[in-house]
C-alpha cells in the first residue's frame, strides 16, 4: 500500500533526526578520541625525559601538574644534622666558617656519588641524600652506611686540625630504610626530591643521635647488621611506628675489615660479601635482557633454564665445599652461559664470554674474577671437557635436568627447540638419541653423583618405554 505524503514527511523527519544524532555521537567520539590521543602524547613525552631504568608502573603522574613522581618500595634515607658553632663572643659564625660548611658539604657529595647516592637539596646546615633510587638495589642501606662512616673519618680528619675541639662542626647522622616517593626534576640531567615518612624517620633517628655519630632505625639496622658492629640505642617515639628502636653503627666487623680492630675499611670478604647481595641485582637485570632479546623459538635455553642452572650451580657448589668467592664466580658464570644465544646458536658461549666482559666491569668486578668467569662459561661447550671443579660443578648443574623427575617435558622442549632451529628429526629418533646420551653421560662432581645419577638410570628407562620399535 501506498505511503501518504504525511506519513513520508514524517519518515523522513525521523531519518534526519537519527542521521542528525549520529553525527553528535560521531563528534563525540572523535573530540573523547583526541582527548585520549593528546593525552597518550603528553605521557609519552614524559615518559621519554624519564631515566631508562625506571618501568612506567612505577611511575605517576599528577594529571594537574605533570609531575612525574616515582615510587620506591625500599631506598634508604641519610639525614645529616650539621650542627654549627659560634665565634668566641657567642656572635654568628664568621664567612670563613661558611666557606668551611661548604667544603665539608661538597666533599659528603663526593662520598655520596662515590657510593652510587642521590644527592637531595636541603636547606639550612644539612645534608641529605637516599641509595636506591633511581635505580632500585638491594646493596643501599650498606652504601649508605659505608657513606657515613666515610664521611665521619672525613670530619673527624678535619677536627685533629683545629686547636678547640668546641669550635667545629658537630655531625648528628641518620639513617632509615623504607619506601619513598620521588619527584623527578629536568629532562636531561636529573635530579631528585623525596617525601614520605622514611625521610621524617630518618631526621628523628638525626635528632637522637649523639655527636658524630651514626643512628640507624632497627628497619635499617636488620638489613646491615651481618656487616657491622653495633650498639643499641634505646628508642624513639615515631608516629604509626610506636616507640622505634634504634643502634649506633661503631664499625666494620673485624673479620670484614682490613684492620680488624679499628673496622674503618672493608677487606676482600667483605667485597665478596657484598657482591653476593648485590648478584640479586645483578641477575635480574640479565634476565629480564634474556627475557627481552632472546628468540622466542628457544623452548628450553630460555631465561628458566637460566635460572635452573644459576640455583643448580650453588647447589652442587656447596656441596663440593667451594667457599664465598668461587660460589660468586660460578652463580655469575650460569647467569651469563646462554647469553649469547641472543647474537646466535653456533659458538654462542664465545658471545656470552664476551657480554660478560662487557657487563660486569660495570658491577664491580676485577679482571681476574672476570678471566675465570669466562673460562667457567666456556666449560659448557659440549662435549664437555672441564679442567678444574668450577667447570665441573658448571657442567654438572647445566645437565642437572637429565637426573631429575621433568626430565621428560624439559627433554620435550629441547627436541622443540630443535625443531624451530631447523632440525628435521622425529621424536622417535629423538628419545633414542637421548637413551644414548644418557647411557655414556656421567656428572663430574661427587654431589651431582649422589643426588642425580640413580635418578638418571630411571629416566633412561622412561625413555625407552616411549620407544617405537621400528
């Protein structure tokens, strides 16, 4: 049936209005699209200024402002109280004594940056500055204790030189370890603001100090203890905190410092000490490069089997009774073996020597630790022929997984890998090579031995029940 003209007007009328409400809801979408966009763009700016280290989770961003500021779950916080003196006619210290402030403040950001610190402005005759940022480490209350333990025989060197004791500068130093937050200034040289109840913690831990010495609050103090000698210090009211415990830091331990008695400077142990504290750091760092760079078609040397291997590596190295150095040689060794997968599969154990070579200086190691870590990594190169019980304990811990209870799925995995590298063998053909090589394989170190080889046996007869006769 026919439309009537009024019942077409009115079709049409409607159409314009929903043609008329679409265009609104496109216009819409379009101005809340470029909001978004223009938004994603100044984040990205900001983002760009921000040090590499830093992962966007851990930033905010005050959508007034756009001030970045960073959060830190553990960075320890130095406040020092320098406490100034008058001139004899009790009358304001004269430039000289200024000019002196100055100096002693200039050589603290010295040991400060010496220490791998960040320097925070203060204002007045104080010194402040914070390990862990931005840069997250697990080694910061030890820098920042090392730091002011410097800074007082800097002081103290100072003071032999002045005829009254009375009229030199006093240092009240605290020290505290919790989260911060951090506002980050610049965009190409950086510099660093801090809030938060770690830096009062760490004023109130400078306000009961006694003269030229170091109060660290009990957080503090549970993570450096291994390394110094303390006293207690009673407590102190804190808000949220109660009444919180506090220790003065006297020195090194004896067996940590080159002069036992005295405890002013750290020896080789302590250096070994240290640089297993710091391995954590250190290892995450490289596995998230591995995680990041290496290829995805590699199933079984991905960064797991590097870990696997790193824990195998200690395991089997206590057994064998290696002390502190070695265990860091060889952790540090299985951390870097497979590295150089990430440049390719042939010969990849030169290219993880030469990460290695390139990574490590930056964490502290000397040349001679580094010689040797990378004659461990090349001890993996199958066949393997070790020389010495580091290389056997590394070989040892690389094939850990033949006497093991995964064997199977890792077994599986490597047979992937090996397939994606462009391997055309079936799986058949596989399990009888392995049968093989487990046959005539045998671990090299007594511990690997003991707990692996009756497995090893057991995993042999796995194999050969996955076997189809031909």
């Amino acid at each position: 049936m026919d439309l009537s003209q009024n019942e077409l007007i009115f079709k049409n009328t409607r159409l314009e209005q929903e043609l008329a409400q679409a265009k609104e809801q496109i216009d819409q979408l379009k101005a809340a699209y470029e909001k978004v966009q223009s938004e994603l763009d100044r984040l990205e700016g900001i983002f760009s200024t921000l040090p590499k280290d830093v992962l966007p989770q851990d930033i905010t961003i005050d959508n007034e402002t756009g001030t970045r500021l960073l959060r830190f779950k553990m960075a320890t916080v130095m406040y020092v109280d320098m406490r100034g003196y008058k001139s004899n006619n009790n009358e304001p210290r004269t430039q000289s004594g200024v000019d002196e402030l100055d100096q002693i403040i200039i050589q603290f950001a010295d040991i400060a940056a010496a220490h791998n610190l960040q320097i925070i402005k203060t204002i007045g005759d104080a010194f402040m500055c914070v390990g862990g940022i931005p840069e997250k480490n697990i080694t910061n209350p030890v820098d920042v204790v090392l730091s002011a333990m410097e800074m007082v025989r800097y002081t103290k060197g100072l003071k032999a030189m002045v005829d009254d004791d009375n009229k030199f500068w006093e240092l009240r130093i605290g020290i505290h370890t919790g989260p911060v937050v951090a506002t980050v200034n610049g965009k190409k040289k950086f510099s660093y603001d801090i809030k938060g109840e770690t830096v009062n913690i760490a004023t109130r831990m400078a306000a009961a100090a006694e003269r030229d010495k170091i109060n660290v609050s009990v957080y503090t103090y549970e993570l450096v203890r291994e390394y110094f000698v303390t006293d207690y210090n009673g407590v102190t009211p804190v808000k949220y905190h109660g009444d919180l415990e506090m220790y003065y830091v006297r020195r090194l331990r004896p067996a940590l410092s080159v002069n036992k008695k005295v405890g002013e400077y750290p020896n080789e142990i302590f250096k070994i000490k240290y640089a297993l504290r710091q391995f954590t750091d250190l290892q995450e760092f490289l596995l998230d490069k591995l995680e990041r760079e290496l290829p995805k078609t590699l199933h079984y040397h991905n960064y797991k089997h590097t870990i696997d291997v790193v824990n195998q590596a200690e395991l089997i190295g206590v057994g064998e009774g290696l002390d502190d150095s070695d265990i860091l040689l060889l952790k540090t060794a299985a951390l870097f073996h497979d590295s150089g997968l990430i440049i390719g599969f042939d010969n990849h154990e030169f290219y993880s020597t030469q990460f290695a070579r390139e990574i490590l200086p930056k964490w502290h190691y000397n040349d001679e630790q580094i010689d040797k870590i990378c004659d461990i990594i090349m001890a993996t190169k199958l066949p393997p022929n070790p020389h010495n019980l580091l290389e056997k304990v590394i070989c040892d811990a690389d094939l850990d997984y033949l006497g093991r209870s995964d064997f199977i799925p890792i077994s599986n995995a490597l047979y992937e890998e090996l397939r994606d590298q462009g391997s055309d063998i079936d799986l058949n053909t596989w399990n009888k090579k392995q049968v093989a090589f487990l046959s005539t394989h045998q671990y090299f170190t007594n511990t690997a031995q003991r707990i692996r080889e009756e497995a090893k046996e057991y995993q042999i007869e796995r194999l050969k029940k996955l076997i189809v006769d031909d």
